[in-house]
C-alpha cells in the first residue's frame, strides 16, 4: 500500500522552533511521502521558512508542498520556496513530481488554486479589472492543475492544493466566506484530468471529508481540521481500482475506502 502523510497550514513562525520537528518524527515510519497543503509559513517572511526548512532538515522522506496564500504575503514566494527547496523540499505550483515507492508509483500535482466561489455562487470574468484579473487567476491555476496532472503517469495521483475545489469540505466555515476559500474551477480541472485524491487546506474550520462531482475524494488536511499532527491516506496501486483509505489516529491506518484561526 503507497501511504500518503498529509497536513495543511503549520503556520510556523520563528518560534515554532523544534516543536514541528518533533511532531513529524514519526512520518517516515508510517507513510512513504508527506505532502504540505501551503500556508507554511504566518506571513510569508523568510525567517519563518528558514524555520520551517531547519525542522524539515534531515527528515529521511520525501517532502513536497505547495505554498499558500500566507506564504505569499511579503511578496516574496519565490524566495520562501527556493529556501525550502534548498532542504529538499519540491515545491509545486502548476507542476507535478513522481516518487517510487516499494508499493507502486506516486504521481503529485501542485498548485496553490484561488478563489472565486462554487457552483451557483461564483464569480465571473466580467466588470472591473480586479475582478476579472481575480478569477482570471483562478481560471489559469485550474488549467495548470489539469495539466499538471494530465502529464502524470503514476499508478496513483494526487492533486495538492491550498484552496478548497469543493464547499463541501469548507462546511464549519461561514458561508459568506466561501468564494474567498476556493473555487468549483478546481474540481472541473481534477475531474476532467482524472485523479485519485485530493488535498487542499486553508479552510481552518471546514471539514476533512468530500467529493468532486467526478467522484474523486478530496480531503481537507488543514491541522486544526485533522486534529492531529498529520494524515495518513493508504492506496492500493497494484490491485486496479486504487482506493484512498482514510487514517484516524496519527499514523493509524483505517483500510476502508473512500480514498482555528480567523486568517486563513
Ligand atoms: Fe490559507
Ligand atoms: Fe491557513
């Protein structure tokens, strides 16, 4: 079975100093590849990713992450991800890394995604330029993810994001809310291109467990949603239908299938 670690929004600051390291020590025992859903860093500052890449230091597994709108608040996201890519870390926005594993081969697309609201409740391409460079930027990040994902030929893919693709994993947040948490284009990327999981975060209050119209499971694994300092979810790659099993517990592993703060 691949093992899949994932977590969202750390949030590490300068004085989140061992604490991270200690929590993740245990990952490369129980999962092949630990995914980070952005929202690394508190404000995007690069003493807090030189934080963050000394508690990834040394970590015998594959990391890989994509960034997150708090990561881009300095205005310098290309920094934060060269800092931890200096560590190891491969950091993806609109490209996709493949990792081999004893179990079968990983496929993992990246992008951060954006806003711009679900099905019924969205907003459009039209009126002020702000508003039409918003979801311009949504709709390009969509049509990254979808080729990202397109270009993967692993037995099992995953797409990684930050924004949610679907409401349903944002239930526990004010709906009011919703378009500034992710956008319906995500999901209509994931389900045109196919994938096996879905993992996003920055929805601090949502809820862990969804679906895309598609059928593909999408799991929110921000921490304050997961409660705990990782997820692990399990796929059978050799046995044709790959089926993301959800973990409860740190490091627990349930076989069956299905695959708090007020800034965000
Ligand atoms: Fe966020
Ligand atoms: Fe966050």
């Amino acid at each position: 079975m691949i093992r899949v670690a994932a977590v969202g929004d750390l949030h590490v600051g300068p004085d989140s100093a061992g604490a991270l390291r200690e929590q993740l020590s245990s990952v490369p025992d129980k999962a092949d590849v630990l995914l980070i859903a952005g929202d690394l860093t508190k404000s995007g500052e690069q003493e807090e990713a030189e934080a963050l890449a000394r508690e990834l230091m040394g970590l015998s597994i594959q990391v890989v992450a994509v960034l997150g709108n708090h990561d881009h608040h300095a205005d310098r996201p290309e920094e934060i991800a060269g800092l931890l890519r200096e560590v190891g870390v491969a950091v993806l926005e609109g490209d996709a890394v493949r990792i081999d594993t004893p179990s079968g081969s990983l496929g993992v697309a990246g992008v951060k995604g954006f806003g711009g609201g679900f099905a019924g409740a969205s907003g459009a391409e039209f009126g002020e330029r702000e508003m039409k460079a918003f979801i311009r930027h949504t709709k390009d990040r969509a049509e990254a993810l979808e080729s990202a994902l397109t270009s993967l030929e692993t037995e099992v893919r995953i797409a990684l994001l930050h924004y949610a693709p679907v409401r349903e994993t944002l239930l526990g947040e004010p709906p009011e809310i919703f378009p500034f948490l992710g956008s319906y284009l995500l999901a209509e990327a994931v389900d045109r291109s196919g994938a096996d999981l879905v993992i996003h975060g920055h929805a601090h209050r949502g809820t862990e467990h969804g679906v895309t119209p598609g059928g593909v499971p999408v799991r929110n694994v921000a921490q304050t949603v997961i409660h705990q300092a990782y997820a692990i979810y399990g796929f059978e790659a050799a046995a044709g239908r790959r089926k993301p099993a959800t973990a409860g517990a740190q490091g627990s592993q349930d076989a069956a299938p299905s695959a708090r703060a007020s800034e965000r």
